[in-house]
C-alpha cells in the first residue's frame, strides 16, 4: 500500500475535520502506518516528530508499551458496560483517582466521551444547579474574548474565536464576553501580572452587573490554546475565584488542553492555589489512547441533585459511550504513569531545554513574541516585528510553515500564524534541537517573498 494509493480513497470517502478538503488536491493527506515514541510512520516510511502530541492529547508517546499492555489486559475482560445501573472496576479507580489529584473541594467526577461534552455537562450542570436551588433568573455564562471551549453548539457558544463562531452565530445562545488577559496586548515594561490585574476589572465589572443572572463564568486556565496560544498570569484566575465566590456565580475550569501537566503543574488552576466549582478534563486523560473526558465537582453541587426521584431534580445527561472501559483503563494508566516516572519533575527540565533551543526566534524580525507556560511554547509571526503588523491571513504563512515542516519530517500544525511546540513528554533533547532547527528552516522558507 502506498501513500499516494490510500489519500486516494481517503479522498472518496471521507471529511476530515478543520480542513479545506480541497487543499487535498494539492497537498495530499498523509496516511499513518504506525508510531512509536515522539515519531509517527507513513507507509512509504517517511517519518514525522509529532511536535504537537496529535492536537494535544498524547502525553507519553505513540504505542506506549505500557498503556498497551494495560489495554491488552482490559479488552480481554471488559470492554464496555451501560455505566447507568452499572459500573466498573476501571471507572471507579479512575474517579478515585482524580478525586485524589484534582484541587481540594473536587469530589465528584461525571463522565463524557471528549472535551466538547465535558464543557456542555458543566455549563448544563451549573445551570440545573441554580434552577434546583430555585434562582430560575440565572441563565447567563460569562466568558473571556479569544476563548475554545469546543465545537458542539453550546460549547462554541461560549468560545470565542470567530473562525469556528462566526458562521453558526444566529444558532448560539447569547453570552456575556469580557476581554481577555491575554499578555500579548500588554505594555512595554509592564509584566504579565500587571497586565492580567488591570484586565481583571472587566471582569469585576461584569460581574458586578450581571450577576444576578449568571450561572457560571468559563475560563481556559492559564493558556487560551486554540485561540493563537495566549498566556495570562495565575493572579487572574485567584482574583476569579474571589470574586465568583463574593458574586455567587460558578467558576468552570475547562483544563481540558492544559491539564495533565502541559502548564508545568498537573493542572494550571493549582498555580493560583484555586479550587474551581466544575473542572473539564479530556485530551491528555487517557494519554492520548482512547476519547474520554471528565467534569469533576463538588460535594455541594452533587448534593442540590440528589433527592428522592419524585422531586425530578436528576442530572439527565447520557452518552452512550459513558464511562467506556478501555477508555478509563487507559486514564488509570496515565494517571500511574505519572505519579511512577516522577513527569513533572522531568518536564520541568524538558520545558528549560524547550525555552533554550527557542530562544534565537526571538530575534528573527517575523517574530513578535516567543512565549512559554511550561510544556506549551508558541512563536509568534508577524510581518513587522515592530508594528506587530500581522500577514494577511489569505497569504497562509502558517501553512507554509506546516507544509515546509511535514517535508522535513516535523509535524506543526500552526493556528493562524502561531507556531507553537506542545510535544508528548518522552521527547528527548536531541529532538527539540531538532525541532528547532527545522521549525526555523520552514519559517524562513514561508515568510520569502
Ligand atoms: N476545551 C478546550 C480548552 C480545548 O482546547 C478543546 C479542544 N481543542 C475542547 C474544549 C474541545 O475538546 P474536543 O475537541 O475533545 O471536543
């Protein structure tokens, strides 16, 4: 089989998401034969460094012979089981688990199948919430500029990145959106901590006015990913956390790209020291095996659903694929993984060996800004280092990059015209130098002429 022969059929039959299929016309798709570690294999055996851990779910490299053979043992007992009125032994090691791990005051984890669905359970979850306590007029969300949340309706609802938004708008529900602290937009001189409390007040504002009908305001802590990877300082999400409290309004963590460790900490809200009321988890979950996502919560907000079945106060929500057993099994897995190989320490190091060997983009005069929050690098290219004057979009620098980069055997996958690194933690040094290097390369290439 070869590689021209299956992007063939591949183009008969099928519709890959966030893409142009016409550009498959030109640029063929890649089909993968196998991977192993950082490294992903064509069946002509070109290779690619997946440089973005496969959109940002695997986390201990492909064929993990440890998740392998943790799923080998599971598919020969259980593979999935109804998860109403029954149960299993991986989804509860599982539950007890991120209970353990996840900020103080989480307790309860509800299950889904991927990132989408976590961020609908806690926006549904919040909402039932209040209407069980009897505050019918709470119905709004609160969310910041430049957010992902997802792509089903209610979720892109409250994302705000008008690519994925703007063509779906009249099917959304309204939302209140607050600029963002995003550091990209601060001063000269001024610090991301600075910048992120003068960016705080309208919030507060916000809060202040519409409070009264707000269930929950929704934050990607610490990195806003699939919006151009902008960064904030974790005063901003304490400040959040006071003023929810002092506002009565839940406070909805969605980690499910930075958990996991990708912020330097195994979740980003530990490094403001908050506990959110609900917090999404997904991507790096089962290490990037199988989809699976949860919505932890706390006792309270368990407590105001539970009650005897006439009161009809239940959390109806289902998916068919809930609380899936190799799914969990492969969470359960991951989760051992990192309190056995010590990951946080190491990626600690692998960020500081990421930071070095990205350093000299600073100076390339496309380049704006190199910024990092641990295990998540983004380069930003611009036309004017000094104005920030961006490239037209219709010019597709980014693109250029993506392709110059595949045919050097890395895989980018820049949003817009951010490059970023955001690679499976069994990368070694030898391939961030060479991550590096290529990414450097493929920029010069795509930003001539
Ligand atoms: N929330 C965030 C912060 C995300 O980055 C993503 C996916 N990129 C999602 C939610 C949606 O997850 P999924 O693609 O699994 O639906």
């Amino acid at each position: 089989m070869t590689n021209h022969l299956l992007a063939l059929r591949d183009r008969q039959v099928l519709w890959h998401p966030c893409t142009q299929m016409k550009d498959h016309e030109t640029f063929p798709i890649i089909p993968i034969k196998q991977g192993q570690g950082v490294w992903l294999e064509d069946f002509e055996g070109n290779r690619y460094l997946d440089a973005i851990s496969s959109w940002w779910v695997n986390l201990f490299g492909h064929a993990n012979p440890i998740i392998n053979q943790a799923l080998k043992d599971q598919l020969d007992t259980l593979e999935h089981v109804i998860f109403a009125g029954f149960s299993h032994e991986a989804a509860i090691l599982l539950a007890e688990k991120l209970v353990e791990v996840t900020p103080d005051g989480l307790k309860r984890c509800f299950l889904a199948d991927n990132g989408s669905a976590a961020v609908e359970v806690a926006l549904k979850m919040s909402f039932h919430y209040w209407r069980n306590l009897g505050q019918i007029n709470k119905t709004k969300f609160i969310t910041l500029e430049n957010s992902y949340h997802g792509e089903t309706i209610g979720a892109l609802a409250v994302g705000n990145v008008a690519l994925y938004k703007q063509t779906y708008a009249p099917l959304l529900m309204e939302v209140i959106s607050v600029p963002s602290p995003d550091c990209y937009a601060c001063e000269t001189g001024e610090t991301w901590y600075d910048y992120s409390v003068r960016q705080f007040a309208f919030m507060e504002q916000a809060l202040q006015e519409h409070a009264e009908h707000v269930c929950a305001v929704i934050v990607e802590p610490l990195v806003q990913c699939a919006g151009n990877m902008r960064m904030y300082d974790p005063i901003y999400l304490t400040l959040l956390r006071e003023a929810c409290d002092r506002y009565q309004v839940h406070l909805i963590a969605d980690e499910v790209a930075v958990g996991f460790g990708r912020t330097g900490t195994l979740f980003a809200c530990e490094q403001a020291n908050i506990s959110p009321d609900f917090m999404c988890l997904s991507k790096g979950l089962t290490g990037g095996y199988l989809p699976l996502s949860a919505v932890m919560t706390t006792d309270q907000v368990y407590q105001a659903f539970y009650a005897d079945y006439q009161t009809m106060s239940a959390f109806l929500h289902s998916h068919s694929y809930t609380g899936n057993a190799l799914a969990c099994r492969a969470g359960v897995t991951t989760l051992a993984i990192f309190e056995q190989q010590q990951v946080l320490a190491h990626n600690h190091h692998l960020a500081q060996a990421m930071r070095k060997v990205a350093a000299c983009f600073q100076e390339h005069p496309n380049v704006a800004e190199v910024r990092q929050t641990g295990m998540i690098l983004a380069i930003e290219l611009v036309k004017n280092k000094y104005s920030r004057q961006v490239f037209p979009w219709q010019e597709r620098r980014g693109y250029r990059v993506y392709q110059q980069a595949l045919a050097q055997g890395v895989l980018l996958r820049p949003l817009g015209n951010v490059i970023y690194f955001m690679p499976p933690y069994v990368i070694t040094e030898e391939e961030l130098a060479l991550l590096a290097k290529v990414t450097w390369q493929s920029l010069v290439l795509a930003v001539k002429d």
